[in-house]
C-alpha cells in the first residue's frame, strides 16, 4: 500500500513539474532592441536636436543684443542705463523660463511615449506567454530579477521577433 502511495507522489510531482513550462526574457534587450522603441527615440533626438539649435540662435542673439547694450551702455544717463538692463535681465529670464517650459514639456511627452510602450510590451509578453504554452515567464534585468537561466529558457530573440512583427504589421 506504501507502495503504491508512494509511486502516486511520485508520478504526481513528475506530471505536475512537466507542466510547468518556464522560461525568462532579458527585459533591457527586449526593450532596447523593440523597433518601435528605436523609433520614439529617433523622434525625440530630432525634437531634441531642433530644441538645442533654437536655443542655441536665442542665446546667439540675446549675446548680440547684450553687447550692443554694452557698448550702446556708455553713452547714455545712468537711469537710462539701468532701466535697459533691467529689462535685459527681464527679457533674459523671461527666455529662460520659456525654454525650461519647453524642455520639461519635451521631457514628459518622451517619458509618457516610453511609459505606455512599456506597459504596452508587458502585456504582449502576457500574451505571448499564455499562448505560448508558458506557466511563467521571468524578467531577467541588471536589478537581477533572474540571475542565472539556461540559454534554452531565453525566449527574449523569439519575443522580440514576435514584437517588431507585430509592430511591422500595424
């Protein structure tokens, strides 16, 4: 009776350790190498790069201006003098103040993007998963949420090939 006791576990623990089918992605390659990831970021480095040559001509120009003041400066009354610098100090932070706007704006619609891809890659994961067969599919990262997996277990080439499919189609 033991026996057969014993040979039921066994024979359970087997079938139930087989159905557990596992695998991890490397989520910083699944991410960095997701086409539509490269795209947002070659989008932003051009928003970015028409950002810096606009305040590199705003810098350009308030320079110019502040030496045409300079020079423009010695000439006139002393009340003149000061009541056109305070202006250019005004004008100068007013220009700052604009431009920190801008960057911030810039800043929080590239996190949005890449917020929503992520949330966006998780769940395609999810899917992938589920219709893949898997019980679990781990996140491997530099944080170490999977320190060590068999090469056979990283479906990250298979998910990300699945992912730029998807995003080709669309």
């Amino acid at each position: 009776m033991k026996k057969i006791i014993l040979t039921a576990v066994v024979a359970l623990v087997t079938f139930s350790c087989q159905q557990n089918k596992i695998a991890f992605v490397d989520n910083t390659k699944l991410i960095n190498e997701y086409q539509e990831k490269i795209d947002i970021e070659a989008k932003y480095k051009t928003k970015i790069e028409t950002f810096d040559k606009k305040t590199d001509s705003l810098s350009k120009a308030f320079q110019s201006e502040a030496q045409s003041f300079e020079s423009e400066a010695k000439s006139l009354p002393q009340a003149k003098a000061q009541e056109k610098y305070n202006a250019l100090l005004q004008k100068r932070q007013m220009m700052g103040q604009q431009l920190q706007m801008e960057e911030q704006q810039l800043s929080q619609e590239s996190q949005k993007e890449i917020d929503s891809l992520i949330k966006k890659v998780r769940s395609f994961v999810q899917d992938y998963g589920k219709k893949q067969g898997y019980t679990f599919v781990l996140g491997s990262n530099d944080a170490g949420s999977v320190l060590y997996g068999e090469e056979s277990k990283d479906i990250t080439s298979d998910v990300l090939k699945a992912l730029n499919d998807d995003y080709k189609a669309k």
